[in-house]
C-alpha cells in the first residue's frame, strides 16, 4: 500500500463516502457473522442430539451383549456396532474442532467490525479527524479488542514496527501455518 502524503484531505463529500462504505462494511460483517451463528447453533444442535444418541447405542449394545452373552454372533454385531459408533464419534469430534474455528472467525469479524465502526465515528467528526489523542485512543482501543494472539502480533507488525499490510498478512499466513504444524506434531505424541 502507498503511504498518502500528510497534505491531503477529504473534502465533506468524500467523508460522506467514506462513512458509508465504512458502515456496509459494518453492516455486511454483522449480517454474515448473524448468519453464521445462526447455522452453526443449528449445527452443534443436531450434533449434540447425535452424540446423545451413539451414547445410548453404545450402551444398547452393551447391554444386548450382557443379556446373551453366550451367542458368538451378538458379540459379532456388538463389535461392530461399537467400531462404528465409535469413528462416527471420532468425526463428529473434528466437525466440534471445525465450529471452534468458526467461533475464532466469529470473534475476528467482530473486532473487525467494531474497529471500522470506531474508524467511522472518527472520520465522521472534523475535529476527531485532526485530533492526535482521538487516533491513539482509537488505536488503543483497537488494541485492547485484540483477544487473540495473532489479532495482537498482526497490530504490532502493522502498527509498531510498520509492516505494510500485504506483507505482514504473508508473516502472519506462515506462523498460523508453523503453528499448526506444531500442533499437530504435540497431538501425534499424545496419542502415543
């Protein structure tokens, strides 16, 4: 991104302008993060009703095989009955770890969303446009938003040490890749 020189200003139309599309962006966040909590909740809802159910077929299985211990094929189809509960169960985990990750780009969206809000009420204000104190209350505030760790390593590479955004994304893009890399690396030991 090009660095804008210090001598140039928005005239009202362009504030104006600004200020919308700023408050879309706002807006179109908003509506995708209420989607997306809508249809997750209806997600975790139908999986919480499936895993209710395996527990019971498990037991089911369990308690068939109590009652006729004796006949080698019930201990056949409880064997089975209960290897395949069990990678149903294996998968319906992922799919839990997967919404996790949708929460995680709930709660981005959501910083996102209240930083260009934060941007458009300053903008929207003369006076706040030139006022010092306003951008660093405002970037102080962005900062406290951060509750994520890369949230917070992206802010310092853009804003303290004045990494231009295209590059600080790449940074960023190969520590999460690192990071998971070591993460499944620290989940492959565990199962040992």
């Amino acid at each position: 991104m090009s660095q804008l020189s210090t001598d140039y200003t928005l005239g009202a139309k362009e504030v104006q302008e600004t200020i919308m599309v700023l408050n879309l962006s706002v807006a179109q966040i908003e509506l995708s993060i209420t989607d997306g909590d809508n249809s997750v909740n209806a997600l975790i809802d139908s999986f919480t009703f499936m895993s209710q159910h395996i527990e019971k077929i498990q037991a089911t299985g369990n308690k068939i095989a109590e009652i006729s211990a004796d006949s080698e094929s019930v201990q056949d189809h409880r064997s089975l009955l209960l290897s395949q509960t069990g990678e149903l169960s294996e998968k319906m985990q992922q799919a839990i770890i997967a919404f996790q990750f949708y929460d995680k780009l709930s709660q981005r969206l959501d910083h996102v969303s209240k930083g260009l809000s934060g941007l458009a009420e300053i903008v929207a204000h003369e006076m706040h446009v030139k006022d010092q104190e306003q951008w660093e209350s405002f970037k102080n505030s962005v900062r406290k938003g951060t509750t994520m760790r890369e949230e917070e390593e992206l802010f310092e590479l853009i804003f303290d040490k004045k990494v231009p955004a295209d590059e600080a994304i790449e940074v960023m893009k190969s520590r999460m890749r690192d990071r998971m890399h070591e993460e499944s690396q620290e989940e492959e030991i565990e199962f040992f």
